[in-house]
C-alpha cells in the first residue's frame, strides 16, 4: 500500500504505530484456511461456512482473541456475524475468563480498512466493563453499519484503537469514524466510552450520516482526533466547495445526555483553510439536544475548540429546513482553538474556542448553561499578510455567531436563558432582549477541575460561584437529576451548568455539618480569598479542609507541619488515616471500645490506640498477617474500604452496591467499595474517567472524601449537625 499522502496528524500517527505487521492467516477448523478478504472479516459468514462454524445461535462472546476459527469458542466478530445472518434483533454479551475483559478487534488478517466489525441488522452489544480495542493490528475502525438503517445500541463497553482514513481531499467515507461510523442507523451508546480513536476526515470516535441519529448517554468522548468533529460529527456528507446540495440529506438529529466530551481534537490536514473544525463535535443540517452534559479541553485548529453547529451548509440556498437546538443544563468550559494559516487564497478566518453557531433561519437556545474558559491561540502568522491584512482573525472566545463567509447571514434567534457567558459575539444583535436580562455575562464562573462525579467527569462551580442558584427560578424536573445523577436542584434553586455545586447524593442537610465551617483555614490551602497579588492558586479542596477542621478531625499540630498549615500535598498515612476516621465516628456519636486489644506488632506510634480500635471494629486491616503497616501511605483504593466499612460501623447497614464506576478497578480487592462510594458521589475519578486505585491519597484529596462522606452520613440523619 503506498504512502497516504494528505493523512492528518491523527492519521499519520496511527498508521505509524500500526505498519510494519505481517498478516496472519487463521484456520477454520480441520486444516482448512481463511483466506484474506473474506467476508467474515467484516462481519458475515464466509461462503461455504455453513453451522459447524461456532454455534451461530449465541452471541455469547466468551474469547477475547479475535479469531474466526471454529474452535467452539465465540469472538466478538464471530458473533457480530452470526447476528448479522439471524432476522430480526439480536443482543451480544460477554462471558470472559478472569482477566480477561480487553477483546481483541485488530484483525491482522487483510489490510488497512477492511477489517472492521460489519453490523447489518438490529444488534445491542451488552459489555460493561469490556474493552474493545483495535490498537496493534491494521488501521481499521471497529463497528461500521455500512450504509444499512438498523438500531445499533451498545451499553458499558469501551471502544479504543479504531482508525479510519481516506487520502482524497474530502477523504471520503473510509475515513469516517475511527471507532463507530453509522451512516443511516440510529446509535445508542450508554455508559460507553470513546477513546483515542482517529478518522482522517470526520468524527474521530463517531461519525453518523445520512438519515442516522444519535444517541449518547453516561458516556465519555475522549482523546479521538479527525480533520472535522474530533470527537463526534453528525450530518450528512459535505462536499466542502459546496458542489452539489442534492448531496446532502437531512438528519435524524442528535441527543447527548449526561456525558463527556474532552480531549479531542479537529487537527488541519492537506494544507487547506477549514479543516480543524469542531474539536469536540460537528454537527451539521441537523438538531442538538445537549443536556446535563460537559464540554471540555477540546481543541481545534481552524473554527470552535468545543462544538460546531453548521445548520444550513455554506454557499447552498437549496435547503431552508429550520431545526431547532438546544444546550441546556450543560458546562461548555475551557476549549481552544489554534489558528495556522497556510493557505494563500484570500479567506476570512474565524474562531472561537467554545461553540460556534452558523447558518440560515436556525433558532438556538442556550438554556441553564455555562460557557466560559475558552482559549484562542495563533500559531502562526499567515503566509500572505497583504491579502489577509492586519487583523486576519475575528475571534470571539466563548459563543459566536458566524456569517458563513457572507454567503449568507445569520438570521436566526438566539436565547441565552439564564444562561452565564463568559465571552459573547456582541456584533450579533438578535439575541433575545429578555433572556438578556436573566443571562449573567462576562463573569468567571470558577469552576473547578474536571473531575469523575458519578458516571462521567464534571466542572463543579466552587464556592462562591456565580452559578450557584442562578439559574431559572421556576425550574421544575425533568431533568429530576444534574449530570453526576445526584438532584437537579440542592439548595432551594437550581446552579447553572451541568452539575449542581454541592456534592450531588442528595440534598443538602440542612443544616449542613459544614454550614459554619470558617473560610480561612490554613495558610497553605488558599481558597477563592486569596489575597490579590499573592499569586497563590485555589486549592479545590479549600472547603473540605475548612469542613474538616471545623468539625475536628484535623488538628494542626502534629498533623499540620508548622504553625497553621496542612500540608495539602503529603500523603496521608495508614495511621493518620485510622485517627481521622476514629474522630469521624466519635464525631458520629458511635462509640469505639476504649481498651481494645493490640492487633499488630508493628513498631509503636501515637496512633495505636486508633489503629487497633478501627481493627477491633473491623474497619481496618493488615497488609500482612500482625502488619499494619502504619507509616506506609493509603491508597486511593484502601480509602475507599476504609469509608465503606466505616459508614457499616456508624449505620448499621452497608452503602447500596454500584455499577462498575472506573475502568482500572476491575478485579481489583476494593473494586466493590470503590463502585459503592462512586454511586453515592462520595469517590470521584480523575480527569481522564480512571479511579487510579493504586495512587496514595493526597491530605487535601483525604479532605473531600471525609466532608462527602460526613454529608452523606447527614444525609441519612447519621451524622449530628451544628449541635
């Protein structure tokens, strides 16, 4: 195959990584010889297969090598066949052997392109916790639909590795979705994750066309890379010299729920001015319902970091279909666009980090949202300065309006209800005057990092925000809950954004254990108070130190190291951590055996006594039999344990068991504990969805575990309040 000439940065990366194979020939059975290219490879029987190959009734997969050998055994592409050949709906599950919950699909049977999983009738894929991963083999994307109109749904699984390329200038339908290309389906995905997959044209994780529709709930988009949508792209095939309008059908729209969408990116390719369009997602001659929903850390090269809504294409006159979107209950925050310039032709550029809204008779509702944070960066100057002039870039940072090159203008209505806009395109002068008026503009909502709360990663406002309680006063459910699951509304009226600003696992007690918790606190943990010029960054956890301290589960001294400080970035050590938690349960108003028996024989500290009361109530353990361990630091997942087991002592009954939370638990001793403190929004991940349970935690990370979990233990009228 010769060299893709054109292939972006994504595209070239991956088929570096993924040359250099030799092809692999797999048997069928009694000597018999899959040749390249036969059609089981992508999804049907070969001819002349017939029953003796694997039982075509189940669609049990329970081998993880990607085989189609009649071996007894069924693979993922086995079974995606044997339900593609069956009428009617199929369901596909799994039953791994332990460790074994990564599935092969990077076939190295046949070439680049022609090894993906073919779905060609109804099929819902059931994996939670599974992986699908096409890393290692060809350059293939993992599911196609061809061009069928069937219902696809796949719930839990992770999908990583896929590639889809095509070296032409608009690339084509080969190089379509990395992970997933639908063209005329509709696609649900729940709790599914999309990661590091490429597409040399659009949608590096997704792609959905024609007539298709798409679905995505408590799922995360993450780390995909495509010339247009980096993450997601909705809509019909565009030809971008605006050739033929007939080309482009309309779409079945496009509904993101409770989910994610970070870390993608719209990189340039062939050299040509609007490639890197939609780092996020791409949506075009369609709806979009975002709701509940996070956009974050994206990046694109050439037009909106975050999200693209493309609603009537540029230069066509022939399609004047209104379709309404919406972004509502949702954070759009810290999305990037980096402008470089290498075409000669003379050309308007646009960019705006966040959300970029082109189009014709297109009304938009921006309802309960945030967008803020966005960041536009020029990489380079443009190669031509006379033709571009001084000012070659007109950039409005969080939300702006674009004229389609003056083709034609935008004529729709914009309505921003209580919505907070950190940096809006004031030239555009439609935006509904009285959703003005509820709008909070330019102000920095403080949002904290993106972090796991429930299902997916969130911004959640920290205190002090102008977020909290201001959005629509007469806000009623649905939705019933924000994007973590917890309720929608936590302290009488409902934050603006996607997560409401207070742990979410119920509401608030009233009043909260942390209601009078000081504002200071210690010197070395500055919260938004920060004197100005002191440089000093908020620490996230400002408030759970503060709640802590209040409540006397850390003292100072010998904890803190030295006058009023905490030490925020040590450690917190097996025996530290047994005096937090026996303060915690004395605080709770439950009494721990004053004399308990010595349960180690590890040398002494000032924390014995704690050690072996928390052993007594069984709370604690050993690393080894008579071994504490008690100078060695907690782990991420031994907190977790440590928190199950103590909300059983002071409770009398054990936290409800959780779906699996985190990808890199599984099979992990707490993994039980971790998924039952997800669920009850007292554990959180980090940014990239991962719980890392072999991590050691961190004293102010220890903080917010304790004043999450003395708020839920209120909750559940366990825990006293300001008494």
């Amino acid at each position: 195959m010769g060299e893709h000439v054109g292939l972006n940065r994504a595209g070239r990366r991956a088929l570096e990584r993924k040359r250099g194979r030799s092809a692999k020939r797999v048997t069928m059975g009694s000597g018999a010889v899959l040749a390249l290219g036969s059609s089981l490879v992508g999804g049907a029987l070969p001819a002349g297969a017939g029953l003796g190959c694997g039982d075509q009734s189940s669609f049990v997969v329970n081998t993880a090598v990607d085989e189609v050998v009649c071996d007894g055994v069924t693979s993922l592409r086995e079974a995606a066949a044997f339900a593609n050949n069956q009428a009617g709906a199929d369901t596909i599950t799994f039953a791994l052997p332990p460790g074994g919950s990564t599935v092969d699909v990077s076939n190295t049977l046949v070439g680049e392109g022609n090894a993906d999983i073919d779905l060609s009738g109804d099929v819902t894929i059931v994996g939670p916790g599974i992986t699908a991963s096409a890393a290692g083999g060809p350059a293939n994307r993992i599911f196609d639909t061809e061009s069928n109109s069937i219902d696809v749904t796949i719930v839990g699984m992770t999908l990583t590795g896929g590639v889809a390329f095509g070296n032409d200038f608009n690339g084509g339908p080969e190089g379509n979705g990395g992970a997933i290309r639908a063209n005329s389906a509709s696609l649900v995905l729940d709790g599914v994750t999309i990661l590091d997959n490429d597409a040399t044209n659009r949608g590096g994780g997704i792609f959905v066309g024609g007539d298709g529709e798409l679905r995505v709930t408590n799922s995360t988009i993450s780390g995909n890379e495509a010339s247009y949508g980096g993450g997601i792209f909705v809509g019909g095939y565009l030809s971008p010299n605006g050739a033929s309008a007939a080309a482009i059908p309309d779409t079945g729209g496009v509904v993101i729920d409770r989910s994610t969408i970070t870390g993608n990116t719209a990189s340039e390719s062939f050299g040509k001015y609007n490639d890197g369009t939609g780092g996020g997602m791409s949506v075009y001659y369609t709806h979009l319902i975002m709701e509940n929903s996070t956009v974050s850390g994206n990046t694109a090269e050439a037009d909106a970091g975050g999200l693209f809504l493309y609603d009537v294409s540029r230069g066509y006159d022939a399609i004047d279909t209104v379709f309404e979107s919406e972004i509502r209950h949702s954070t759009i925050e810290g999305n990037i666009v980096e402008i470089s310039v290498r075409d000669q032709a003379a050309q308007f550029f646009t960019g705006t980090g966040g959300v970029l809204i082109a189009g014709t008779d297109t009304d938009i509702n921006l309802e309960n949202s945030i967008f803020s944070g966005s960041i536009f960066a020029q990489q380079q100057a443009p190669q031509n300065a006379a033709t571009y002039g001084s000012a070659p870039w007109d950039v409005y940072v969080d939300v702006y309006f674009y004229d389609n090159n003056n083709y034609t203008a935008y004529y729709g209505s914009v309505d921003g209800v209580y919505s907070l806009i950190t940096s809006f395109d004031e030239s555009y002068d439609d935006f509904n005057p009285d959703a003005a008026t509820q709008a909070l503009f330019g102000q920095d909502p403080r949002l904290a990092p993106l972090a796991q709360a429930g299902p997916t990663a969130s911004h959640r406002p920290q205190p002090g925000s102008p977020a909290i309680n201001a959005g629509d006063p007469t806000f009623t459910p649905p939705p019933d809950t924000d994007q973590t699951g917890g309720p929608r509304v936590n302290e009488g009226r409902i934050d603006i954004g996607s997560v409401e600003s207070r742990p979410a696992f119920g509401p608030t007690p009233d009043p909260d254990p942390c209601f009078n918790a000081p504002e200071d606190g210690f010197t070395d943990v500055p919260g938004e108070g920060a004197p100005a010029g002191s440089g000093a960054t908020p620490n996230v956890h400002e408030f759970a130190v503060d709640c802590i301290t209040f409540l006397g589960f850390t003292i100072g001294q010998p904890e803190g190291i030295g006058g009023r400080q905490y030490g925020p970035e040590r450690d917190v050590s097996r025996a530290q951590m047994a005096s937090y938690l026996t303060r915690l349960i004395t605080r709770s108003g439950v009494t721990l055996n004053p004399a308990p028996p010595d349960a180690f024989d590890d040398p002494a500290t000032i924390h014995d006594l704690q050690i072996n009361q928390l052993a007594l109530a069984g709370i604690v353990q050993g690393r080894a039999p008579r071994t504490y361990s008690p100078l060695e630091s907690v782990t991420r997942a031994e907190m977790a344990t440590f928190l199950f087991r103590t909300y059983q002592f002071i409770t009398g009954a054990p936290l409800p068991a959780g779906p699996d939370a985190f990808p890199d638990d599984n099979g992990n001793t707490h993994e039980a504990s971790i998924n039952a403190l997800a669920l009850a929004n007292i554990a959180e991940g980090k940014v990239n969805g991962t719980y890392a349970p072999g991590e050691d935690v961190r004293r102010d990370q220890m903080a917010s575990f304790l004043t999450r979990f003395v708020q839920r233990l209120a909750q559940d009228d366990d825990f006293p309040v300001n008494d």
